[in-house]
C-alpha cells in the first residue's frame, strides 16, 4: 500500500511537502504514510483515493485496477 501512494504521487512529479499541503498536515507525517511508518486514517485514504482519482481498494492492494469503480 505504502509503495502505490508514493508511486501516485512520483508520477504526478509532487513533492511530499505538496501532498502534506493538500492533505493538511506536515511532510514528516506524509513521508510517514509512505514508509509505512504510521498508518493511514480512513479520512486521508478517502483524501488520496480522490486526489489520484482512484479507488481506496487500490490504495490498499486488494486490486491492481487503477481506476475507481463506477458510480451507480
């Protein structure tokens, strides 16, 4: 999971410190998230989910679809 919001982040060439901004919190508690340091809270998942425009499931690996699942 700690790898794919790094991996988002990178290919969107953002800094941490532009996650912490968007995320409203410091780049040391974002680079946390990252390494797996401290978990993730459900509200900032969500928060990441919708930034990458993809699914929590993904953040999670629970799939390799990017894409978030259609709105019914």
């Amino acid at each position: 999971m700690y790898t794919r919001i790094r991996d988002l982040r990178e290919d969107k060439d953002l800094t941490q410190s532009d996650m912490a901004k968007y995320l409203k919190c410091s780049q040391v508690c974002y680079s946390n998230y990252e390494i797996g340091k401290r978990d993730i809270p459900t509200d900032i998942l969500i928060l990441l989910a919708h930034f990458h425009n993809t699914s929590t499931d993904y953040l999670l690996g629970l799939t390799d679809k990017k894409q978030p699942y259609p709105k019914p």
